[in-house]
C-alpha cells in the first residue's frame, strides 16, 4: 500500500464507525498463492499484491478492471467504460483450491473473472460469456516495484509491459495485446492534500513524457478475442531473472484460459480433504488459508498487512513465534488425528526454528516470513542484551513444538537453557511482555506455555533432558496456584512485575489467553499427577473466565480478549469480540472436558458442551465466520469485522478443537444410556 492510497482511504472513511482510516482490508475478497505471491481478489475484481512479507516482493499496488464496446471512442476512455466496481459480483473459491472466480453482472451480460497466482505470476481471464456486445477489457494496473510510488520507470515490449525501480522488476502480459496504453499516475501535492478522495484512474490527462514512462501505473485497453482475455503479471528482479527470460515467462502464462487455471489450481492443491471427516468444509478453509500465509521459509505470517504504515496497529504481516508455532502444534494434533498428511510442514516448520534460534536458546520478537530475517518490533531484549521487553511465551510454545513433534535434541536443549533463564526462583516466568503485546509482567498465560513446554519436552524421550523438563514441569505446576484468586474462583491475568508500582499483587482480570491452562495441564497429565484440587480449579476457571468473557453484541456473540479491553474500538462502547479468543475457549473447554473424562469425572460432559456452543460460532456456517471462510481477528457488535482477515490463528484453533473433540467423542452430545 503506498502513501497515496492511505491518503486516499483515510479521506473516504475518516469519519466512519467501523473501519480505521487508511487501511487496506480485506474483510472482503479471497487471497489466491500457495507456493508464492499472496495476492488479494476483491469482490470487484482488483486484484492488489500482499505479497511482501511472504515473498520479499512488493508487486501490484492497485487495480482496477471494467469493458467497454469496441466500438467505444478512444478519447472518451473513462467514460464510456462500465468498471466491475459499479455492478453485482459474486465471487467464490473452485472447489477446494485457491482459484478466484468472480461474475460481473454488467449492462452487457455476465463477464466471469478467473485469478490464480502461481509461484510468483498471477493469472487473470477474463470470459465474456457470449455478450451480445463486442467488448474490450479496460485494465489499470499500479505497480510499487522495491516497494516505490515515484522513480519508477517503464518499458513498453508491444504485450508487455516492464515497470522498474532498482532491484524489483514487474511485468505485465496479455493474451491479445494492447488496443492502447498510456500512463495513470496520480496528481501533484494539491491533488494529496485535498479533502476530496481521488477516482482512480485519473481523468485523461494532458500528454507528456512522463506520465507514460515515469509511472507505476498503466491503463489499457485489451481486445477480446472470442470474448475471452488474459492478463498476467510477473514479479522478479533484476539479479534472478533477465528481461528476456521475464517477458518469455509472463507471455508464456497468458495462454491459460478458465479450463488451463481449474486445472492448474488441481494441481496446485497439495492435499484434499476427505469429506468423511467432520465439518470438513472447516478443516479444507483452515489448510487453505495456512497455506495462503505461509512464505518462502516455511514460517507463517500472522495475517494479511493492512495497516504498512502502523496507523492503528505494530502491523501483522511478519511471523511470531508464538503464533507460528502455536499453528505448528495445532496442526501437529490435527493432523496426528486425521491423517491430513502435513509430515512436510511439520518438517519445515522445524527447520525454521533451528535456524532462527538465538545463542541463548531463544527466539527473537518477529521475522520476515520470506528470509527469516529480523523483523521491526519492539520485544528484542533479549538480542539488546538489557531489559525485559521480551516475550518468553513465544520461545515456551516453539520449545513445546520442538518436544512434541521432532527430533531435534541440540535445538530442543538450547530452548529448555533459554526457558530456564526466564523462571523465576518461584517457578513461574520472571517480568516480560504478554500474548497481546499491550502489558509486562508475570502472566498466567506465560505461565501456562512454560508448564506445556517443559511437559512437552519431558514427555518426548530425548536422552539426558527428560528428567531435566519433568523437575521444570513439577516446579512450575506448583507455582502456578499462586495465581490464583479465590474470590473470583479464577487464576489471574498476571502478578504485576518489576517496575510496576502494584510489583508483587494480583491482576485479578480475566484473561482470554488464561485459557491456554487447560491444555497446559493435558499436556502436563502426560508426565504427571493432576490432583483433585488444581481440576476443581481449572473447572473453575474455564467455566468463570468463559461466562465474565462473554459478549452478545447486537449481531454476533463470542469472548472478549480480557476485561477492560480497550483496543480498536472505534465508536463501539464495549470491548470487542476477538475469534481468536472464542476459539480458544472452544479448546480449553474440549481439552478440559478430555481431562475430566481421562479422569471418569462427570463435569467433562458441560464442559463438552461449552466447546460445542463456542466451536458453533467460528464454523463456516457461525456467526463469526465470513461468506469467504475467513475469520477475521476481531468482529464489532454489529457484525462487521475488523483487523488482521484472515488471522492464521484462529483457524488453526478450530481444526485443531475439532480434533480433539473428534477424538473423544465430544462433538456431538451423547445418549443417556439405561444403565447410565
């Protein structure tokens, strides 16, 4: 998203109730690119590049198609064009693959758009449909090659069209050649600092020079032939591809038709999944989008980037290890119970840890997802060497992936030094930042993630570190009551830590992320004792957390993040509803509830319940669920959705709360037999 768009954005919605001005959403829309490019469809057929923190390049900034008679006048391009953005869409996926199709209804018929991004080339065609009218496809196309609006330059190849800055290299194809190009660049600083959104593209400007060859943007005008078009797109650089091999490459892809993409997205597919499992239409959305954000390393980004310019966010197009590995655990158990074939990921994604670990046993706040490679943030104490700005939760939940699912005992005995840094002499982690990243100190969740790691770790048989992860998992089961707090019969989001003037008290609020208990102590059940006492807590807890964090909004229900949540809250009056955190109480509930039956205990039943009323609400047929299958990071009472869409880890939660569900027969609610 370049700063013209921002500025565009924020004065179309400065003043609206539910959307942040200056954001690039894609609340609406499918994302296409599985093994490349993330590249976004919306419902009007722009297709806009997000494929930055994926693939290390920055591609189509903006877009916009439409037709036109034939026999339309030249000079009045704009106006005799009928742009899709004005028409009836409906957009959807073919099948379980990552082909886009979308139908225009138009004044001359249906016009059906097909997208495909294949490695790092997207495919668009274009079927008429048999229009009674000969018709033209008018395209404008933006690029922000090495992420650039200005010093941008292009060259005109007849079909093809280059457009460069300095490394990045863009190409732009069609089947039929151009009727006519020229360029679309925007207007000067009065036309930036005027109240008044711009139309894109620009009214025909006056001719000069550089408005051709000094832009990013294109508009052409692209004859039919049989009513059909296609247009492709190539991202590269100068170093890895020479401009021959390039406009080889993007001509040769214009040859796909709507037959050639439904074949190649087949192909594309790496597995299918059997419609024998349960709400399978859940798990084959979930795989698709975890496919979609996941880059050239192998590690996921947390969602699509809306917010480049950290307007209302710390942005969310990088990988965190926390979220990353929590998918990787996720996807572990899913997989383990359904036999999803993810072996390669679950490998890749340990490869990735081991290269990106730290000296320390650590890892660091945020990477890019394309090269590994240190990312902005703001929690890298632990690189600076001073401070407790780190997040020790991140390095407990890779350490947890490593010692449920590889084999990697020299990265898994280095993460356990880099764990045993951050206990306290108490047995729970020292001061550090939370889940959210909005607050530091000594939180339940954290503590919860550690327990997990260290059962995790003791539970995985590698030599000499068992009897190491079991004392750790045992010191920290103990420690974790003093959070408790009897009053509210719940443990507390966290101890205020050093530097806080309540140091060494309670914050007696709850906390979403305290659910990640319940499935600490699953996994803690498998190397030791859970007594009576700390279940009847964890039923407590679960339970309490659950009902103080419900919300009935006007249009959807779910949980809150914590109490008191104050963020992205535009107009709204009331804490937000967060998919992530109804996820997560579906989970808990299930994995408690597996608890309690692993321990003939009659409680499992309601709690199996509770996961059932919460998983209702993320399916694709809930409430929280987007027409797309997306769940989008939080939802406004009125039902509009907001930030990160899709969010990896929600959907990451549900199949894996469907899993284990599945597992021990919770999905649905079972008979009363006669006996009992």
């Amino acid at each position: 998203m370049q700063l013209r768009d921002a500025l565009d954005d924020y004065k179309r919605h400065r003043d609206d109730r539910t959307r942040f001005p200056g954001e690039r959403r894609t609340r609406t829309g499918r994302f296409s690119g599985y093994d490349g490019r993330l590249v976004h469809v919306g419902e009007d057929g722009s297709i806009r590049d997000f494929s930055y923190p994926v693939f290390g390049l920055t591609g189509i900034a903006r877009s916009r198609f439409g037709v036109r008679p034939v026999d339309s006048s030249v000079e009045a391009l704009e106006s005799q064009t009928t742009w899709f953005d004005t028409q009836s869409n409906r957009q959807r996926y073919h099948e379980d693959t990552a082909l886009v199709v979308t139908d225009h209804e138009t004044e001359y018929g249906t016009v059906t758009q097909y997208d495909l991004t294949l490695e790092n080339i997207h495919v668009t065609h274009f079927d008429t449909n048999g229009a009674d009218d000969a018709l033209a496809l008018v395209a404008v196309i933006g690029f922000a090659p090495d992420g650039r609006n200005t010093r941008i330059g292009q060259l005109h190849h007849d079909d093809a069209i280059e457009v460069y800055h300095a490394s990045e290299t863009d190409y732009l194809a069609s089947a039929t050649g151009f009727e006519k190009v020229r360029g679309a660049a925007f207007g000067g600083f009065a036309e930036l600092l005027d109240e008044t959104p711009t139309e894109y593209p620009r009214g025909e400007p006056e001719k000069s020079y550089d408005e051709d060859l000094l832009s990013g943007d294109s508009l052409c005008v692209i004859p039919t032939s049989e009513g059909k078009a296609t247009v492709t797109t190539l991202l590269t650089t100068r170093a890895t591809k020479s401009r021959k091999a390039a406009l080889d490459t993007v001509r040769t892809a214009t040859a796909y038709d709507g037959g050639a993409l439904e074949h190649a997205a087949k192909k594309q597919t790496e597995r299918s999944v059997s419609s024998d499992l349960p709400h399978a239409d859940a798990i084959a959305t979930d795989l698709r989008v975890l496919s979609l954000l996941t880059g050239r390393s192998g590690l996921r980004i947390a969602g699509p980037e809306f917010d480049p310019y950290y307007a209302h966010s710390g942005g969310y197009g990088y990988s965190w290890f926390r979220d990353d590995a929590e998918i990787s655990r996720f996807l572990f158990d899913a997989d383990r119970q359904f036999d999803l074939g993810l072996g390669d990921w679950h490998t890749r994604s340990g490869a990735a840890y081991a290269e990106t670990q730290l000296d320390d046993g650590s890892w660091p706040h945020r990477v890019w997802s394309f090269d590994t490679t240190l990312a902005p943030g703001w929690a890298n104490s632990r690189i600076e060497g001073i401070g407790n700005e780190y997040q020790a939760d991140q390095t407990a939940s890779v350490t947890a992936f490593i010692g449920q699912c590889t084999d990697r005992g020299d990265v898994l005995e280095r993460a356990l030094d880099g764990l045993d840094d951050a206990l306290a002499d108490d047995g729970r982690p020292v001061t550090c930042q939370n889940a959210w990243e909005d607050m530091s100190g000594r939180f339940g969740h954290t503590a919860a993630v550690f327990l997990e790691a260290y059962a995790a770790s003791a539970a995985s048989n590698t030599a000499d570190l068992t009897e190491r992860a079991t004392e750790r998992a045992d010191t920290v089961y103990e420690a974790i009551d003093d959070l408790w707090v009897d009053e509210r019969g719940i443990y507390a989001l966290r101890e205020y830590g050093d530097g806080h003037e309540k140091r060494g008290t309670l914050d007696e609020r709850c906390d979403s992320a305290t659910l990640a208990l319940a499935n600490a102590h699953r996994a803690y059940a498998r190397i030791g004792d859970i007594d009576a006492d700390r279940l009847d807590r964890l039923v407590s807890h679960v339970e309490q957390v659950i009902d103080e964090l419900w919300h009935d909004g006007s249009a959807v229900s779910g949980l809150v993040r914590y109490e008191g949540d104050r963020w992205r809250q535009r107009e709204q009056s009331h804490e937000k509803i967060w998919t992530v955190s109804t996820a997560w109480g579906a989970h808990a509930a299930a994995s408690l509830a597996a608890v309690l039956t692993d321990h003939g205990d009659e409680r499992a039943d309601r709690l199996a319940e509770t996961a059932r009323e919460l998983l209702a609400l993320i399916l694709p047929s809930g409430p929280l669920s987007l027409d797309t299958g997306y769940l989008p990071e939080q939802v406004f009472d009125d039902g509009t959705p907001d930030s990160a869409t899709p969010l990896g880890w929600p959907h990451a939660l549900r199949t894996a709360t469907i899993a284990l569900m599945d597992e021990y027969d919770l999905l649905e609610e079972q008979p009363v037999t006669a006996d009992g």
